[in-house]
C-alpha cells in the first residue's frame, strides 16, 4: 500500500491484515496499546482543513506510539487563510520532508489531489491517508468500525448489519458498506427516509428500508449515523424532533434487534436526535470502545504504509 484513500477496492487479505496488525497493538484489556519504534524518524503531518475530535486526536496518539513526529496543523492559523492554495501548502510541507500526510478535507477527492500530486512533484513516496472527504470515504472509521465488529461478534460470515439515518451524506456509510461487502457480510441492510438514501445501493447488494421497525429486525450489529446537516440544503433538512420520533434509536427500538445486538455510532452523537440516551449510554452500546480501538488500527494502518 502506497495511499490508504478508500476501502473500495481494496482485497480481503489486505482490509484482514489491518485488522490483524491492529490486534498486535492492543494488549490485554483491550486499552492498552504499545509503545512501538516502527515510525521512529519519520514526521507525520495532520492535515485536518475539517473539524474533528476523535479521528484527528487518534491519528495524533497513533503516530506516537509508533514513534513518529507529528506536527499537527492548524488551519485557521495557517497560511490557507492568506489564501495560500492547497497545492502550494503541500509543497511546502513536502519540503520540509514530510513523510506522511494524514488529510481530512469537505470537498470529496482532496487527498486523491493531494496524492497526485505528490507524485507529479517527484515526491512520490510521501504517503496519504484520507481521514474523511466530503461524502466520499472514511476509510480509517470504516476499518476501525470493522474491528469493532470483529471484537465483539468474531466472524463476518453470519451477520446481518442495518446502516440507519443520513446515509447520503454519509462517507462512514459508505466506507462500511464497501468494507463489510469485501469481509463478506451476508446482510447489509441500510434504513432511513427516502430524501437520505443514496440512489445505487441495491446494486451495490444492500437491502433498503424505509421503516425503522421492519429495518431493525433481527439484526446483530446497529451502525447510527447523524443528521449531516453541513451537508444538506436547507430544502431536504428534517426537523431534530420528526427525524427522532421516525427514525431515532429508542429502547423499544432496539429490541427488535437480536437481544445480543452492538449499536455503534461514528460520532460525533447528537443525542435525542438519532439516538437516545438511554441507548446511547445503554450495556449494548459500544461507541466508546470504537473510539479506543481506533488508536490501534490507525497504528496499524501508518505503519503498514510506512514499510513495516
Ligand atoms: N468519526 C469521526 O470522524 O469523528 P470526528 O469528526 O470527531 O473525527
């Protein structure tokens, strides 16, 4: 692997490596996660020209475990706002030899951009990760969604998986969809109001529901996502109370699923929105643990891009 840009595409055996790779970091209790010298040398910059908590902050604690440097850019302090062009701004961070640039950008496409382009500057062995564009992909979420599922339900080959809510501005739908596709889930299905489904997922072998109820039925693992709303014109915007009353994530909703089902959720939440709090913070949840794990499979994922 040159550039972690999506998973679609990517095979088995690699998307299997990762997670195995990912599992050598942890020790026992799930928490810990070794100190390693795998990236020691190397300088790791955090491109992040969209907010985030969880995916920025891991990268951060992921690239220091492997025992690289991080430099973390700030973009509202950056030269971006002289009006410097992202190209020029990865110039200039390529020559101060940059060896992996870890990009989360709102236009979909940015770090293929990027990649291209260090390529054409003769930079090509600068590696890319893509930590979410626009709507396309978050392949790191949908890699560390995958060892959730692992952790918790050990095998693919059973499951059946419902993605529920704002599937159409949703890059971790699509992410986990093409992930669990490739690891041979055999149901996926995907929930949610028609104006948020994304035209193309029965062809990409997913079952659509409208009704929450029906959708919810018997499945092992739940997947929430929220109300993207800075992705939305304000025409197709529902109201937080009719998206909650019509598909949020109750108590007497989740027990249509299988009484031993996981509910998972990307965040960031907004609780009495897609999910209430009493599932939220419930003993199926594993939101947190998500999180935890995403240190390891973002170690696993540097590290594997940088050689080892
Ligand atoms: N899941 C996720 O990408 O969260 P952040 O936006 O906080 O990084």
């Amino acid at each position: 692997l040159q550039h972690l840009l999506t998973i679609e595409g990517l095979p088995r055996d690699v998307v299997t490596h990762i997670l195995d790779t990912a599992s050598s970091f942890v020790s026992i209790g799930d928490r810990e996660v070794k100190k390693v010298p795998l990236m020691r040398g190397k300088s790791v910059f955090n491109l992040f020209f969209e907010n985030s908590t969880r995916t920025r902050t891991t990268f951060e604690i992921a690239s220091k475990r492997l025992s690289a440097d991080v430099i973390n850019l700030n973009i509202s302090a950056s030269s971006t706002s002289k009006g410097e062009s992202l190209l020029d701004t990865i110039d200039n961070l390529a020559a101060m030899h940059a060896d992996m640039f870890v990009v989360r950008h709102a236009q979909s496409g940015a770090p293929y951009l990027i990649a291209k382009h260090l390529n054409d500057i003769g930079q090509p062995h600068v590696h890319v990760v893509n930590a979410g564009d626009g709507r396309h992909a978050h392949p790191t979420q949908g890699l560390l969604d995958m060892y959730t599922i692992r952790h918790y339900k050990k095998d693919f080959s059973n499951l059946t998986v419902a993605i529920v809510g704002d599937i159409l501005h949703s890059r971790v739908a699509r992410s986990d969809i093409h992930a669990l596709t490739t690891l041979g889930v055999p149901e996926i299905r995907a929930i949610g109001p028609r104006t948020l489904l994304p035209s193309g997922l029965e062809q990409m072998g997913v079952r659509v529901f409208t009704d929450i109820n029906e959708g919810l039925k018997g499945v092992d693992v739940i997947i929430m996502l929220r109300l993207q709303n800075e992705r939305m014109s304000g025409a197709l915007l529902p109201s937080a109370q009719e998206f909650f009353k019509s598909y949020g994530l109750t108590t007497e909703r989740l027990a249509l699923a299988r009484p031993d089902a996981i509910v998972m959720h990307p965040g960031p939440m907004n609780r009495g929105v897609e999910i209430e709090s009493a599932v939220a913070d419930g003993s199926q949840a594993v939101i947190l643990p998500q999180v935890t794990f995403g240190i390891a499979v973002r170690m696993a994922v540097m590290s594997i891009l940088a050689g080892n």
